[in-house]
C-alpha cells in the first residue's frame, strides 16, 4: 500500500489506521479515499487482522469533512455524482467489511467526516468531539451517505434536525441521540477503542462476519425472513472447525484459539 495521508499501526491482530492531513484537519480528499480503498481491500485480504479502528491525527480533528477545496473545483452536475458515487462505494465497502470496524471520535468529525464515521461498525467519541453535517451551510448536500444512514440511525426527525440546521453537537448530546455507543475523557479514547477491537478480534471471525452480515441483512428484512437467514448462519458455521475448537475450549476451560475457518 502507498499510503500518503493515512498511518498504518498494526498491535496483533488489531489494525489502527490514522487520517492524517494536519493542514487540512484530516479533510477526505481524493487521494486519501483512494488510500482508505487500498487499506479496506488489505484489512479484507489479511487473515492476521480481526478488527480496524479509524481516528485522526492530533486533538482537534477526526475528519473534518470532505475537502472543500476540491469540491469548489467541480466544474460539472456529472462531476460531483461521479464523485459523490465514488466516495459513497468507498463507505459501502467499508460499511460491508466483514470484521468490526471501530471510529474513535477524537474531534471534529463533519460532513463526510461523520458520514465515514455512520459507515463504521461502532462509534467511540472523546468527550471534546463535536460532529455534525453542515453541508447545506455551505450550499451542499451531504453526498457521503449522510442523508441514507443518519435517518437510519437516529431516526427521521433528528436527522432532519442535524442536516437542516448544519449544526455541531457536542459528544454527550451524540450520545443521547444514539449517534455515538460510548463518550471518553480523549485521553483514554484510544485505549479503549483498543481493546474493544482486541476482543472483538479474538472472536470466531467467521461467526462475527456472519453475525455482521446478518444484522446488515436483517434491517430490511421481515423479521421471520431475518432470522430464518440467522438460522442458516447457524447452520453455517457448525461447518466451521472453529465451532468445534470454540466448543472444545468451553469444556476444556481455556481460550479458544481460533483459526477463521
Ligand atoms: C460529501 C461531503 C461533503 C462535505 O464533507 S462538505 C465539508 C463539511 N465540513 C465542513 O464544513 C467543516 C469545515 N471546517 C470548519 O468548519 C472548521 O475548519 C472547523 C470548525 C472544523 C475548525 O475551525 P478552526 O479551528 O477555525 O480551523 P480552520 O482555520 O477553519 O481550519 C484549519 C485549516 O484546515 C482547513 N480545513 C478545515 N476543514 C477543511 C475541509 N473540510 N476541507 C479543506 N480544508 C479544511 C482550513 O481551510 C484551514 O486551512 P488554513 O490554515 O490554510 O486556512
């Protein structure tokens, strides 16, 4: 991978990738979308990573939206879909990988910034952070799946609150709205955001893939056709040797030691 504005730290089987842009608050331009594919397609290849955690660099940004300046350079209507598209299939498929992928929250995260972080599994936020999707304060739309996910997320009506009004809120108000699971004083946002992604990564991986992908499915789904896809997950994975290894460590009272197939 060449990567130029994101740093690549693996600790085991953890992955902690750093957007890394100081001069422009770690702002998404083309070049670090293009990097952030090369490190999906290298966390989905590698069978020594279990888990990803995403943040930014220094204290006062996570990812401080897409890059103004190059969406000031779009010069046509057909541009800025190519380019919206572009960014939204980079999501999708951080969105669909199968292993948790955890946004540590370390500051402001706006625009597509928070849009990446809606894209991740979980989200951790220090207590500092503020978030939002200002887009429309600057005569955009939001074009990251920010319009798609929020709503999802925090429903409707909050999310209409959030876009209509391009507002920041702070990390305990995120909270209370469900747009973030957990708020940490910043200086222990890392540490934790580590060792949730640790145990995660000693899960069976392929029973967490399919438990991901069940969730994913089952939102748009009638409940009985979602858990009947469960059920056939289940029977799935008791194909696996690491249900027989996770069985056999129960009854033999030490950790399991599995091997993801
Ligand atoms: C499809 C997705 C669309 C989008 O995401 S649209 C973009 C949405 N994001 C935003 O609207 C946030 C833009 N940034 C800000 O509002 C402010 O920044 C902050 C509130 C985050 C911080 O303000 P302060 O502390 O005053 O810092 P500062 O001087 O504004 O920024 C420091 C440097 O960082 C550059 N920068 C900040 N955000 C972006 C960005 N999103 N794209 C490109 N550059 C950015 C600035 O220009 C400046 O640079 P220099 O020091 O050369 O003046």
């Amino acid at each position: 991978m060449d990567l130029k504005n994101l740093i690549w730290e693996q600790e085991g089987r953890v992955v902690l990738v750093t957007f890394n842009r100081p001069k422009a608050l770690n702002a998404l331009n083309e070049e670090t979308m293009n990097e952030l594919a090369q490190v999906i397609d290298r966390v989905e290849s590698d069978d020594t990573i279990g888990a990803l955690i995403l943040t930014g660099a220094g204290e006062k940004a996570f990812i401080a939206g897409a890059d103004i300046g190059e969406l000031q350079a779009l010069k046509t209507p057909m541009a800025a879909v190519a380019k919206a598209r572009r960014g939204q299939q980079v999501l999708a498929r951080l969105e669909a990988l199968g292993k948790p992928v955890i946004a540590a929250i370390n500051g402001f995260a706006l625009g597509g910034g928070l849009e990446l972080a809606l894209a991740c599994d979980i989200r951790l936020a220090a207590d500092s952070a503020r978030m939002g999707l200002p887009e429309l304060t600057l005569g955009v739309v939001p074009g990251y799946g920010g319009t798609q996910r929020l709503a999802r997320l925090i429903g409707e009506g909050q999310a209409k609150l959030l876009i209509f009004s391009g507002r920041p809120i702070g990390a305990a108000e995120a909270r209370e709205l469900g747009l973030v699971e957990k708020v940490l004083p910043a200086g222990e946002l890392l540490a934790e955001a580590k060792k949730l992604a640790a145990g995660m990564a000693n899960c069976a991986p392929v029973a967490l893939a399919l438990a991901k992908g069940a969730i994913h499915a089952g939102l748009d789904m009638e409940l009985d056709a979602g858990c009947s896809l469960e059920a056939h997950y289940v029977g799935m994975i008791t194909t696996t040797e690491d249900f027989q290894e996770g069985m056999k460590a129960f009854f033999e009272k030490r950790p399991a030691q599995f091997k993801g197939y």
